[in-house]
C-alpha cells in the first residue's frame, strides 16, 4: 500500500476525482479534476505546483565526495561548481544505463543525488577506497516543483533568494518564512520552473506559502497526467517507458547506452576513468545502433483513415505509454523502430511521440510509418523525424537582468 507524502493533507483536499497512482511507494495525484486540462495550461500560461517528494535522494558528504561520483557518474563532476546543477545518467561497466538523475553541489563537499530508482546499493558497490559517506534522505526531505512563466515571480514573493539572477541549473540555499529550503532550477516540464526542496516538518508551511502567492496568479496544484504532456513535448525522457535499468531487465536487448536515449552529451569521455567509460569510447567510434527521435505525425493522414469510415479522428487529451512499431514505408515489411511516448500537444496543436528508431534513419526530416489502428484493423500514417525537443521556450533558460538596459 503506498504511503503519504508531507503534502498528501493538502493534495487530498484538492484532489476531487480521487484520481490517484503509486509514485515511488507513494501516493501521487494522476489529476485534481476530472480532466487535467486546467493543470495542463497552468504549466504552460501560469504556474502549476507539483509534489516531487517520492523522487530518490541521497546526501554524499566527504573529501573524496567529487572524485567519488565522478567515478560513477558520466559527467565530470570535479569540474561542478558549488551552486550548480548537473543532469546526467550512470552505467555499468558495458556502458549500460542504470538510472538517470541530477547531482547538486551545494558544498565544497556536500552534494545532493536524484534519482527515479532506489540507488543506494548501486552507489554503495563504489564506496572502498574513498573518504565518502552517503545517506539516504528521501523520506526526510520533502519537494515541490513550481513550473510555468509566472513561477519566478510567485517564489519572490516567499523566499529571501534572488532568483532572478539564478541561471538555469543552478540552487541556492534560502528563507522561507523562518526555515530553509533549497531552490534549483530545475524541472520536468520544458518550461520556467524551480524544484524546492526542504525538511518534512516544513512542508505544509512551503505548501501553503507558494499557494497563496500564486493566487493573483492563477496557480493550480498540477498531477501527473499533466506533468506527462508537457515532459512529451519537451522531448524528456521517462524511465521504464523510454528505457529500462539495465540491472533490472532479463535481456540485453532491453539494455540503452546513453547515445542511445539521447544522453551522449552528458558524457565526459576524456577524463579519469568511471564506470562504462571504455564502452562508452568505443560506441562512439564505431556509432550506435538506436537513436531517440521526434515523430511529428500526419494529422491528415489520421482524418483520411478515419473519413473512410465516416468517423471523426479520436485523439485523447492524456499521453500514451505503449509500444508502437515504425516502419520504414507502408508496406510494412522493415519495421526500424518503436514510438514509446506520445501525446497530442495543445500549445503546440500537433500530434507527436518519441521514438526509438534504427540510427540510419534518425535523420532529421525523414519521413517513416506509424502504425495506427483503426475500427479494430491495423494502418499505418506517415510520421516527420523531427528533434525531441517539440517546445522550447526562451524563458526556460533566459535571465531577466541579462541584457536590460542600463537606467
């Protein structure tokens, strides 16, 4: 039975569908209302505030707390700043990937791991050696993510932080009210946002803070229906539906190097050795086998199957989570891939998904097949490889103070 988060007083509140799901081993709201709609639009026009407690993490303090990780990690981590914010994936010594998550330096030896699953065995594999201790903080500290254009200016209002000088992943250490959080910018919607992060007994307290403060903004307590749209059309990446734990699959077809889920630029390949490392150098001579890509898919295509059964197209307001194939023409005799995650995306009025396709035609602009069922028999619509990443706002990474002009 999944048990409750610091917020779970105020999100059952909320929550009038009474639809929830099981996040982590916790209690997770799929959607307040009956449809998420409002959530999604309050993540893209205003701000929309989500409960990230059940993601996993980790405390690793020491002297060697920098060499330590940059041994597990792919990305240099010597190299982080205290302040700054590194997204990034871990391997196994084939170069496969276990996890993907941040890493947060928010001392000359503290740092603060993320992750989707418990890692702490696998981090603790590394430990012999270095002068290194790693704790286990998930359930004691607690977090939200405030996503949206007016998320900035509804932190301001709370918190003693200067946020807008805080570049795009960086985290600071601040008040609010009387306790300390600490405020990343960071987040899994593509857009402005902020993750905040504080001990259990602060919760409802930073809860109740951002709420009021985001009323003149029209803030919505967002699930995670909504969360998966926007992620869809930021081209994010979810574990178990884009790719799996490598320790955890029975195949090794089901096993993903990084260049494979679109994560080959988080790699720091010319460095002390870490885990995968010679793997890794040497897939990126030779080049992978599979490629994450956009689909963009035929709308009118969609109208003319459904036309000739005298049917208007059925598209769903949620995003979908299946296996469908690709092919590389409508024959259908050379299936080159599988679309993992898609969705219709309302800013962006397009149909869209991502995919695992063959590298050879991942090329930007081509043109493959996707198959598409209609009235119980199978078809196929043509599909435009296109970036992952469908929406991309200036804001997500832009200053407010960059170039103003000077009074």
């Amino acid at each position: 039975m999944p048990i409750k988060t610091p917020f779970f007083p105020r999100m059952s509140e909320r929550c009038i569908s009474m639809n929830w799901k099981e996040w982590a081993g916790y209690y997770a709201v799929s959607s307040y209302e009956i449809l998420h709609d409002v959530e999604y639009f309050a993540f893209r026009n205003s701000a929309g505030l989500l409960d990230v407690t059940p993601l996993h993490k980790y405390r690793v303090q020491g002297k060697d707390a920098a060499v330590y990780l940059s041994q597990i990690m792919v990305r240099d981590i010597t190299k982080l700043k205290i302040g700054r914010v590194a997204y990034l994936c871990w391997c196994t010594h084939e170069g496969k990937v276990v996890d993907d998550g941040t890493v947060m330096r928010l001392g000359g030896e503290e740092f603060m791991v993320t992750s989707a699953d418990p890692c702490y065995a696998w981090f603790s594999r590394y430990l012999r050696g270095y002068d290194v201790t790693i704790n286990d903080i998930s359930h004691q500290v607690a977090g939200l993510a405030l996503q949206g254009p007016t998320s900035r200016d509804i932190l301001k209002q709370v918190c003693s932080a200067d946020l807008d000088n805080l570049k795009y992943f960086g985290i600071v250490k601040c008040k609010m009210e009387d306790f300390d959080v600490y405020i990343s910018r960071t987040g899994y919607t593509g857009d402005l946002g902020y993750e905040i992060f504080m001990p259990n007994e602060h919760a409802l307290r930073a809860w109740d803070s951002i709420i009021n403060a985001g009323k003149i903004y029209n803030i919505r307590p967002a699930g995670l229906d909504a969360l998966d749209v926007t992620r869809v059309e930021a081209g994010l990446i979810l574990k178990n539906v884009d790719y799996y734990n490598a320790l955890h699959v029975l195949i090794d077809e089901r096993k993903s190097s990084p260049y494979e889920i679109s994560l080959g630029w988080t790699i720091n390949l010319n460095r002390e050795p870490f885990n995968g490392q010679s793997a890794l150098r040497k897939e990126k001579g030779v080049g992978s086998q599979w490629a994450i890509v956009g689909l963009d898919i035929n709308w009118e295509d969609i109208e003319r199957l459904y036309n000739n059964y005298g049917l208007p197209p059925e598209i769903g307001s949620s995003s979908w989570r299946s296996s469908i194939p690709i092919y590389f023409d409508r024959s259908r005799q050379n299936q080159i891939g599988y679309a993992t995650s898609g969705t219709w995306s309302p800013i962006l009025k397009k149909n869209i998904a991502l995919a695992t396709i063959q590298s050879k035609y991942a090329k930007i602009g081509n043109r493959v097949q996707i198959e598409i069922t209609v009235e119980h028999k199978r078809y196929t619509v043509t599909a435009t490889v296109a970036k992952s990443q469908f929406y991309d706002p200036e804001r997500k990474k832009s200053n407010p103070l960059i170039n103003q002009p000077s009074l």
